[in-house]
C-alpha cells in the first residue's frame, strides 16, 4: 500500500501537542501516502481528536511541522475531508438530508442563498455516490445514525479530497452499519487513491483494509502495521502495564488499556470529546 | 353567559368604530409591526437552529433597561434600547460560546438588566406614557422618527442576514465542520449576536421587553413544526410573524388594551394549530408505515 517512491499526501514531523503542564504526545512523525488507511487508536485524552484538530490547522503545535500536500497545514484547506465526531442531529433541525451535503458544497460562501444549478447537480452526484438518494430530502433529524453518517460521507466527498479524516465515524452504528459508511470510505481510497485516517476506538471493522496503526497512550505512541503495534509486547511497553491483545475470530480485543483495566473489549470504551 | 360581561368590557376588546379615522392615526404602529414581525420571523429560523432562546430573553431585558435609562436621561428610546440590547447580546457571545456557559451568564445578566431599568424608571421625575409599555407593550402610536429607526434596523438586519444565510446556516447546525471548512465560526456569531441586539430592540419598542419572545421565538418554532426545507421554514416564519404581529395590532387598534395580548395571542394560536397539524402528519406517516 505504502507507495515508496510517491510524494507523501501528509507529512507530520517531530511534531508535540499538549495543553498546559500535560504533553499529549511528542515527536510523532507520520507520512500519510496516497491509498493509505491508518488507524488512530487510544484511550480518552491521549490526544487523538487533538491531533486532528492540529492537521485541521485548528490548533498550534507545541514543536515541529505539519504538511498537507506540500503546505503547512492551515485553517480551512477543502481538500481535506473531515467526518466529525458523531452526534445525531435533533429531531427538528431545519435541515434535510440534501441541505447538510450542500452545506459543504457552498455552506462557506457569502451572499443570496438560492443554489444554483451547479450547486444542485454536485449535491445530486454526491448523494447519488453514497447510495442516500432514497431518503435525502427527508428531515435530517428523523433519519437513522446509518442514513445520517452516509450524508456525512457524501458531505466529506464534497470538492474531490485528497485525505479523508474521520473522527469516530462509527458511534452509535450498528455492524451493518459500520460496515457500509467502511466501504464507502474504502472505495474513495480504491478509485480516487484518497487516504484516509480513523480515529476509533474499535479497530475491528475496519481491521481488513488498515495499513497502519497510530496508538497513543500518556505521552507515547507507537506507528506501525497492525501486527507491528497491536501485539501484547509492544502494547504492554507502550502502556507500562501488563496489556494483552486477544484475537477472537478475525476480530482483535485488547485487553489491559490503561484507563479500562476492568472490560475485555477496548472498543466500548466511554466516547467524550478530547480536550 | 353574554349577560354577565358588561358590553363595554368587550367594546374595549374589539371595536370596529371609527376604525379608518384610527388606522389613519395609528398608520406607523401598523407598519412598525410589519417591521418587527418580518425580521423577527427571518432571525427566529436563526434563535432556533443555535437553541438562543432564552439568550434572546436575556437580552430584551438589558435592552428595557437600556430604553428606562434612555428615558431617565431625557435621551432617544430606541437608541437607548439598541444600546443596552447590544452590550448584553455582546457579552453574551463573548463569554458564553458555549451553552452551559451562556445560560448561567443569561440567568445572571437578566435580573440586573430589569433591575436597573425598574430604578432607572423609579427614579424619572415625570409622567411617562410608555414607562411600563417597554416591558408590555406600547398602546401609543409610534412616532415618525421612531419608525424611521425601526425601518433602518430592519432592513439593515434582512440584508446581513441574507448575506450570512449559508454560513450562518452551517455554523448552526453543523458546527464542526463548518470550522474545520474555514468558517471563523467565533467572529460570526459575535455578528449575529449583533443583528439579534439590534432586531431585541426594534421588538421591544412594539411588543415589550417581557413578550419579545413571541415575535422572535414563537413564528419560527411553528414553522419548524410543520416544515424543515430551508426555504419554506423561513417564509413560513417570517409569515407567521407578520400575521401575528401586524394582525394583532389592527385589532388592538379599535380597543383600550394594548397590542402584546394581541399579537402573543395570535402567535400562540398559530403555534398550536402547526403543532397540531404535524402531530396529525405523524400519526398518519406511523398508521401508513405499519400497514
């Protein structure tokens, strides 16, 4: 997967983030190639969102450098699309289906609100991509989490990106669905070669297509393939505890996180916002 | 029933004499309604989607205080209340963007705000029609200059307004990706506590600081119940704002009451028959699914 020879899409250099007296994680170096899917794996407050945030540009760097495509990471960069955490909007927001995916057609642009043809036609395309036409002009809030975390996917897919970020894309879905919004992100790497990070705390269902693992854990991190990082040597290093990895079928659990000793599955660990 | 009501109790309600004489005198209060139930519809889509409500509350009570002190110092009413509506909705966008926070600072800033607007009235030496009409209501007619104020605020909101739409759209309801997207999500919604100020403080001249809501949160949340398409819930709202507003004032204008009772009424009328309309709706999509 790793395309040797090719240009890095993005580079992360002996880079630190931190708040305060506490330090997140430090000297991450992390190059993201064309058609890569890595995995972003920790426990709560290891830092994973605030490493989104800082290739969002949303956020300085305590140390090094961070490239999108050859630039320093910078605010608001639309080839770079973002799946946020997700939180089902409330029954009764004034939205449709079709408005949210608009929304990242020209939700940034000022001026008389009215879409015009193109904007209609490029909703269309990518609703059309994502498989929601059935239900995209139905009330945002009375959709299921799997129809509205298809619309996500259709609004991240807005303006052809060249990485796709997505931060917990699969809270509140079941497997059919987790399964579903994977392929779609899966096939935007196999026909556009877009490579896309996850944060999870559940690798498994997109444990057959992951390249790479990031785990963070108190300051520390580990980069490398599944078998690499995900094994009870290096997860017990990493963690400075005694952590087992157990795998049950073709599905992964680790056991022994540092902040969820009691529970065998790492994946139903708590979901909050890092911060 | 009817005898036990003296007939002048309902004269004073509804009464339809003289009624072109009066509309003529009364010509600018009907189109400061107009004013106020317009912008008032077209914001309330906005109050609604970032859940302000009560900041909206909040800051009609500083905007009263604004306008009581205003009238104690002999100065313009509505300047004063635009006054007063912007230092609150300011320092509500600015120390409480988020909403935990901005409920405790609204709780906080608005028993101030009506105090000081109750001992700023205490202490005006001269009769005053409209003291307490600036937290009920006005029954007297809106002057000339007064409209001219109401008319430059309306149409100075609508235009900020439809310029922000898709922006301030996608930092309502989408806030995330609206920022990682490039949105300077902090400075827009300083802008739009701005606008909310200023349209406060238009409302408060008609409708009284106490009833504001009905005009900036009522026409919205019922247009919200019958529709979510992001061009009929506008034109809805700001129809049931004008409805309410400029209806209830032609009818106040025949009575002795003022106009508040009028337009709430009104309002919440519409409110329950779009609420009921989409229960009905519901009932009969969840009647159509099971069969």
């Amino acid at each position: 997967m790793i395309g040797a020879g090719e240009e890095a899409i993005l580079s992360v250099t002996d880079a630190s983030a931190g708040y305060g007296d506490v330090t997140l994680w430090s000297r991450l170096n992390l190059e993201v190639h064309p058609g890569e899917i890595i995995a972003v794996l920790g426990a709560n407050g290891t830092g994973k969102s605030t490493l989104f945030r800082a290739i969002l540009g949303q956020l300085p760097l305590r140390t090094g450098t961070i490239r999108f495509l050859g630039e320093a990471a910078h605010k608001g960069d639309r080839r770079i699309g973002y799946i946020p955490q997700q939180h089902l909007f409330r029954k009764g927001t004034p939205i449709r289906g079709r408005d949210l995916v608009r929304l990242g057609v020209d939700g940034t642009r000022i001026g008389h609100p009215f879409a015009t043809a193109a904007t209609r036609a490029a909703v269309d395309a990518l609703i059309e991509q994502v498989g929601a036409t059935a239900y995209a002009d139905r009330p945002i809030g009375e959709l299921s989490g799997g129809e509205q975390q298809r619309l996500r996917v259709a609004q991240a897919l807005t303006g052809e990106p060249r990485l796709l970020i997505c931060d917990e894309p699969y809270s509140s879905l079941d497997v059919r669905h987790q399964d579903d919004i994977t392929k779609l992100i899966v096939r935007r790497r196999d026909t556009a070669g877009t490579p896309a990070l996850f944060i999870t705390h559940d690798i498994n269902p997109i444990l057959p297509y992951v390249d790479r693992v990031l785990y963070l854990a108190a300051g520390k991190h580990r980069l490398g393939t599944v078998g690499e990082v995900l094994n009870t040597a290096t997860l017990s290093e990493l963690f400075g505890s005694p952590a087992q990895v157990v795998h049950v079928g073709e599905q992964v659990f680790i056991v022994g996180t540092p902040d969820h000793h009691h529970d065998a599955a790492a994946s139903t660990l708590a979901r909050g916002r890092q911060p | 029933m009817i005898g036990i009501v003296p007939a002048d109790w309902w004269t004073s309600v509804v009464n339809f004499q003289d009624y072109a004489e009066l509309f003529a005198l009364l010509k600018n209060s009907v189109l400061a309604a107009g004013v106020v139930g317009f912008v008032g519809g077209l914001i309330g889509v906005f109050i609604m989607q970032r859940d302000m409500a009560f900041a909206v509350h909040g800051i009609s009570e500083m905007s009263f205080s604004g306008a009581a002190a205003a009238i104690l110092f002999g100065a313009n009413v509505v300047a004063g209340s635009v006054v007063g509506a912007l230092v609150a909705a300011i320092a509500i966008g600015v120390l409480g963007a988020k909403a935990r926070d901005r409920n405790s600072i609204i709780g906080v800033l608005m028993p101030f705000g009506l105090g000081l607007g109750i001992l700023f009235l205490a202490l005006y030496p001269g009769r005053s029609a409209n003291k307490f009409g600036l937290l009920t209501g006005q029954i007297v007619a809106v002057d000339d200059p007064q409209l001219g104020w109401l008319a430059v605020i309306g149409v100075f909101v609508v235009v900020a307004l439809f310029v922000l739409w898709r922006p301030l759209t996608f930092d309502s309801v989408d806030p995330e990706v609206a920022e990682a997207r490039g949105i300077p999500t902090r400075l827009l919604s300083i802008v739009f506590m701005i606008l909310l100020g200023l349209v406060v403080a238009a409302s408060v001249q008609i409708i009284g600081a106490l009833l504001v809501l009905a005009l900036l949160v009522t026409p919205a949340a019922a247009a919200l119940q019958v529709s979510s398409h992001p061009l009929i819930v506008p034109a809805l709202s700001v129809a049931f704002g004008l409805t309410a507003a400029v209806g209830g004032t032609l009818l106040a204008l025949g009575g002795t009451l003022p106009i508040s009772p009028y337009i709430t009424t009104i309002s919440f009328l519409i409110y329950v028959i779009c609420r009921t309309l989409s229960r009905q709706k519901a009932r009969r999509s969840a009647v159509g699914r099971t069969s």
